[in-house]
C-alpha cells in the first residue's frame, strides 16, 4: 500500500532528528518531569499502535473489508490521560480516543496486541470483537470499565455526569457497584461537539452539582483539534466559552509530557476533592475526518501542513530521541516492526466470522426472562434486603386511585430494594405535580428521592449513569410533551447499550412519563401531548400504559422486575387525565378505583410484559383500547351489552411490544375489531394495531377511531380534536350494524 503523506512525513522527519546522550530509562524523561523515559517509551508504543490502526483501517477499506472507519491520527497524546488515571475508572470515548483506548489495555495488564486486535475487529465488523461484536465500532471493554459509546457526539456527556453521580451515590447507599468507591468518571469529546445541547447538560449537570456541594468526581477532556468535519472552530473557543464552574486544565497535546502532567493535576483535582475538571487538550487532526474524507476540498494545504507538522507522534519521538533513550534509526526500526505486524493482524481480522443472521445481530437487543421477571416482580419487602422491616398489615388496601396506586408501589418497591433512586423535577419536596411521588422524600430521605434541576437531558443522564452503576433510577418526566427534547437519551443511549455492548453494560431504568390528554380544559398542547409514536419504534425498549389502578400496581412491579433482571428499558406512561379519577360509570360508583394487594398477592396478581387484559366475554365486537380509551370504552361496551350486544374490550397496556397473541385471539373471537385509540390518526397506535391484525391473518372487520392529527388546543376545543367516547360508540354500532 502506498504511504501517505502523515507516514512520510513521520519517518522522514524522525530520521533527520539529532540523537541526544543516553539515558537511564528510570529517569524523568526530560529534567522535572513526572514522566519516566520507561513509561514515556511504553506510552509511544500505544501511541504508535494507535497511529498504525488508522493506517491498517485506510488499507482494509480499501479492500473493502472496514465499515467504519474515523481514525484518532493525531490525537494520539490522549495516551498519556489514560497513563494518568486508573483502568477501573469508568470511560466514555470520544471516537479518535484509541490510543486511551490501547494504554488502558496495557494497563489493566493485558497482552500488547490484544488492544489492537479489539480495534481491528471492529473494524471489520467480526462478530468477535469484544463489546459490540460486529455491530458497531466503538471503543468498549467490560474488563476496561470503557463503557462503549455511539457516534451521535456528545450524546455521552449526561451518562458520564450521571455516572460521576452514581459513583458516590452507590457508595453512600451501600449498593453494590462495578466502580470502586474512589474512582472518577472520564468521559472525552471533540471541539466542535462541545458546543451541543447534550454536551452543555452534561457539562451543567457537573458544575451544578458541585456548585451545591455534592460530590461529582468526573474528569472531561475535550481533544480540541480545532476542527468538526469541516467547520473551524473559533480559535480560543474551548477556553473562552467553558463552563465557569468546572476547574480548568489545558495541555498541549504535541508534548506528551505536557499532557501527563496535566492530567495527572486534573485528574488529581477530581479524584481526591471529588469534584469535575475540564481537561483541554489541543491536538490536530491528521488523515482527515473519517473514511472517504477529502480535505483538500475545504482546509488550505498550509493549514494541513501545519497540522502534519504538529503530529503527536513526532514530539514524543522527539523526546526520546533527545533523551537518549532511542536513537532515530531505533525509532523507525519500530514504526516499521509495529506497521508490519498491526497490518498483519488486520489481515487476520478480515477473515473473522461476521454477523450472519437477523436473530444473531438481534440477540442482544432486549434478552427477557419472563418467569424470572414473574419471581422478581411476586418478591415484595417481607423478603425485603437489608433487613428493612415492612410496616403495613398483610391485608389488601384501598380503595386507591391511579395515582395513589403508583405511589403505594413506589414506595414499596423502594422498601424492598435500597438500589432504587427516584428523581425528577419537582418529585421531592412537592411530591410530584399530581401527588404521584408525595411521601417518598420523607420516608426514603434526599439520597433515593430528589429533584433535579430543570433539564430533562440531565435527569435522563442521570438514570443512563445510575443504571450502569448498579442502582435502579426511576425518574420522571413531567410531561410527555417534555420527553421529546430529549428522546435521544433514551432513543441513541438508553435503548442501544445492551446492543452495542452484547449485554456486558446495561442501564436499567423505569422512566415514569405523565402523558395523554383529557385534562379537562387544562393545559393545551404541552400538558396533553397524544403523541407516543416516537418511543414505540424504538428496538428493546417496552412501553407500559396502565389505565387502572390495579394494572399500575402491578405493571411497575414488573418494570422494576425487568429493568432488575434483565437490564430493561421501560417507559412507564401515566394517564394524567385518570390519576385522580374515581368512578366508571356514574358519580360515585367508585368504579375507577382498585383494592392494593399485599405482597403474598403479588405472584397471583402478576401482570406480564406484553399481556392485553380483557374486559367481558362478548362475541360479536372487540374494541381495542388502552389508556383513556379504556374507560370511554368500557362505558360504551356498558351501553352496547344492556342493547344485548356481544361486546368485549381489551385494554392493550403494553404498547411496545404488543400483545399480539391476546389481540389476535380477541379479533378471530368476535370476527370485528374496533380500535379506539386517543393517539393520533397518523403514527398512532391504531396503525401498528391494525397491521398486527393483517399480519396474522385476520381477515375480519377492522375499524378504527382516533384523535386527529392536531396539537390539542386550549380549553373545551381540545375537545374537537380528541378521540371521545360518542366516536367509539358510533363507529361500534356501524360495526355491529
Ligand atoms: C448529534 C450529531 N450531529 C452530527 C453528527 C455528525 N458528525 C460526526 S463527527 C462530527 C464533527 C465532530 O467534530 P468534533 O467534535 O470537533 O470531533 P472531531 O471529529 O474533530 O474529533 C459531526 C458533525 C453526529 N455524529 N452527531
Ligand atoms: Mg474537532
């Protein structure tokens, strides 16, 4: 393969260098420094590795056996950040960290060559690489504590402020966690993805949280070379515009020594006062942005010389050289050695096994044990861990509404299980807008149950930290309207670890999302959002929508069971409109309302993931509902049976996935679906309903009623735009005509 101008320009550079005296390798590599000569040669090798992956990523796409390919040529400083923390301090990688990325490696005491193979397989998306197995390349390792990330930059700073969080929350609580107690969160980032909406929540999350004394242990380095793709970055941006209550450390990364000592300061800085730091390395970029890049066609030759000039690799080998402690011939000799058997090992990495079936790529998307699930979710605090004594009769409780239904297993749930955090705005001290978390601060103390600042990336962040930090977050999102500026956390994070990582990191959580309409001429749009198309496509992630008090009971139960047993990721949306709703048909017939069950109950009243519950025995209509549209229907079917009509109902309650089996059996039952759904006509529920439905075959009535495609405007006009119960019944009387 021919050499392009970053390898011509190293060797011949190195091999005009004047070689200095030689020297004891114990030494400091240059007078003062906290560098030995030793360690500087062991951080040059990772530096070189890195180096040479981006050259054997070059030479494999080529062949057309990379996929992805964005290189860390000159960033390869980022090295000596890695030397300067610990390989059990949890990582989140900016995509050109590979020289991080091989320190650790070598750090954490494995083979040289085991780094590099890791890389490479990613590279040809082997089915053997070790974290994503062929289905992405990132940097991650469950033995590194690097913990992989996605490409959607700056995606990954609200976990690491999350994580930093956990670090110290778990211990506090005494919940077992992968991170020893001391360790600091490192989270790296590209200049121009400093400027994202996600990197200031995560930035924010730290600096407000060590702004009100809370420990916050997370070290960020942002790898400034001064360029995104294309777009400069203002000259002094990084410095000019950082966060004010983040310590500030800056490094150039040319200058491996540099770099050392100052992230051994920041690091320091984090790890003993336990608060964040902001570490600003300036480093260059070399071979481009990423695979088919061509530079030319944007920077000035001058401008990419200038960065050729300033390659890392240059100055550590430099510093050697001057040291004594290699000569340039030396130097070369191991370039060449290391080029020849990193292109080797790639050529052995392209003829590793791929992914070759959907269920092979698909496996690690949402693994489930459903009696596992069962037993966990049946298991209440009599059996509680940590010897907490459960102070409530072993009788059934209640009548209880909705909302105090959420409640009452809230705190059940966090009496029998010290590794439940709930958090969110206003959940504390308020308890909640609706009442639904009233309580819990009180009983459960300002460790397990408090309000975040006002930043639904952060609270999210937060959970996407505890989760892969053994605790079990539930946060809430006020409203669903509210989820939406920060879906990513759940749609690109959240939902995508278990995939990317092959299950080895998992961030359980039970997001809690007061949604849906009908709040009586309250609100408008943002407080009656019938929106949830943009959650339901989401692979893995399950989306609960109880409709009743009892069903709410126990389908948190089983969130939290699964999110505990297998890693899930579970939407829990809440209809606003019935939290507080008391009767079904008439005033006070309490029709609304359930008795609680006591945890002996429990396993008899369990409620399975994707499990419809049915509502009378009729064989001439079924109407599919959920939500809302629950009670509008049943009060229909109510109508419809003293008319001696055969009408059932099914409430569907998982709206990811579907119960696809209970709504099938409904539909070939009565030969006539009607599906009453208050989302909206377009990308609403009814759609995948309805197509469940062709796909298995049914070749019955099929009708739907919907909300239209509008926002919900204020006051009694919602109305006009949301699905009602005159528009279930008379589309259930056309259908049974
Ligand atoms: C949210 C998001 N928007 C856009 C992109 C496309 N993109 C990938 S890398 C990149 C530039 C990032 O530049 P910088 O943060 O400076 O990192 P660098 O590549 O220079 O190391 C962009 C815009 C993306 N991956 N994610
Ligand atoms: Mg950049």
């Amino acid at each position: 393969m021919a050499r392009d101008i970053v390898e011509t320009n190293f060797t011949d550079t190195v091999a005009a260098l004047r070689p200095g005296d030689p020297r004891d390798p114990a030494l400091p590599v240059r007078a003062g420094s906290a560098l030995t000569g030793a360690r500087c040669l062991e951080l040059f090798d990772a530096q070189l590795g890195s180096r040479l992956l981006d050259v054997a990523a070059r030479l494999l796409k080529e062949r057309g056996q990379a996929f992805y390919t964005i290189g860390s040529a000159g960033h390869e400083s980022n090295a000596a950040v890695a030397a300067a923390l610990r390989p059990t301090d949890p990582a989140l990688l900016h995509y050109r960290s590979g020289a991080f990325y091989l320190t650790r490696s070598a750090q954490a005491g494995r083979p040289p060559e085991a780094g590099l193979r890791d890389v490479l397989l990613g590279l040809t998306a082997s089915a053997e690489e070790p974290i994503a197995g062929g289905r992405h390349k990132v940097f991650g390792h469950p033995e590194l504590a690097v913990i992989p990330q996605t490409s959607t930059i700056a995606s990954h700073l609200p976990r690491a402020a999350g994580v930093a969080f956990a670090i110290e929350r778990a211990r506090k609580l005494g919940v077992p966690s992968p991170w020893p107690a001391d360790a600091i969160a490192v989270c790296s980032f590209g200049d121009a993805s400093a400027n994202h909406a996600s990197a200031l929540t995560g930035l924010n999350t730290a600096a407000y949280a060590a702004y009100q004394g809370l420990p916050e242990p997370v070290l960020f380095v942002c790898e400034d070379n001064g360029i995104g793709i294309s777009v400069r970055t203002p000259a002094g941006w990084i410095e000019a515009a950082r966060h004010p209550r983040l310590a500030y450390f800056q490094a150039d990364g040319f200058d491996l020594v540099e770099t050392y000592e100052a992230a051994l300061r920041a690091a320091d800085h984090v790890r003993r006062l336990r608060r964040p730091a902001l570490l600003h390395l300036r480093t260059v970029r070399l071979m481009g942005h990423a695979g088919s890049d061509v530079e030319t066609a944007y920077r000035s030759r001058r401008e990419i010389a200038a960065d050729l000039a300033r390659d890392p690799l240059l100055g550590t080998a430099r510093l050697l050289v001057e040291a004594g402690l290699l000569t340039p011939e030396e130097v070369l000799d191991r370039y060449e050695t290391l080029r020849a058997r990193v292109l080797e090992l790639a050529g052995e990495a392209a003829g590793r096994p791929r992914l070759t079936t959907a269920e092979q790529v698909m496996a690690p998307l949402a693994p489930r044990r459903p009696e596992l699930v069962a037993t966990e979710a049946s298991r209440g605090a009599p059996e509680a861990r940590r010897g907490e004594v459960f102070d409530r009769p072993p009788e059934w409780e209640g009548p209880l509404t909705l909302a105090q239904a959420i409640n009452r297993t809230l705190a059940d749930a966090m009496a029998a299980d010290p590794s439940i955090l709930v958090f969110g705005e206003d959940v504390a001290r308020k308890g909640g807008v609706y009442g639904v978390t009233r309580g819990l601060l009180k009983r459960f103390g300002a460790g397990r149950v408090f309000d975040t600042h006002l930043d639904e990336q952060a609270i999210l962040g937060l959970a996407l930290g505890a989760g892969v930090s053994g605790l079990l977050p539930v946060p809430e999102i006020q409203y669903l309207a509210y989820l939406h500026n920060a879906l990513d956390q759940i749609r690109g994070e959240a939902s995508t670890l278990r995939f990317f990582s092959q299950g080895a990191y998992r961030n359980p959580m039970v997001v809690r999302v007061a949604g849906y309409a009908y709040q009586k001429g309250f609100g408008g749009h943002f407080h009656n959002d019938d929106s949830v198309a943009a959650l339901r496509d989401i692979p893995g992630v399950v989306v609960a929508s109880p409709a009743r008090p009892d069903d709410a009971a126990a389908m948190l139960r089983t969130c939290l069971a699964a999110a505990r047993a297998d890693g899930e990721v579970c939407v829990f949306l809440e209809p606003i409109a019935l939290y507080h709703t008391r009767d079904l048909l008439e005033d006070g017939d309490n029709g609304w309302l359930a008795p609680y069950p006591p945890p002996s109950r429990w396993a008899e009243t369990h409620v399975p993931i994707g499990r419809a519950r049915e509502y009378g025995d009729g064989r001439d209509l079924a109407i599919v509902t959920f939500g809302n549209g629950l009670r509008m229907s049943l009060r229909v079917a109510v109508r419809l049976t003293a008319e001696g009509y055969g009408v059932r109902v099914l409430d569907l309650r998982w709206l990811s996935p579907l119960p696809v089996a209970d709504l099938v059996r409904a539909a070939e039952l009565t030969g006539r679906v009607l599906i009453a759904d208050e989302t909206r006509r377009s990308g609403g529920v009814s759609e995948s309903v309805a197509m469940a439905l062709l796909d298995a075959g049914f070749t019955g009535r099929i009708a739907r009623v919907a909300s239209q495609d509008s926002f919900v405007p204020l006051g009694a006009a919602a109305d006009l735009v949301l699905l009602s119960e005159a528009d279930i019944e008379e589309a259930a009387r056309k259908l049974l005509a």
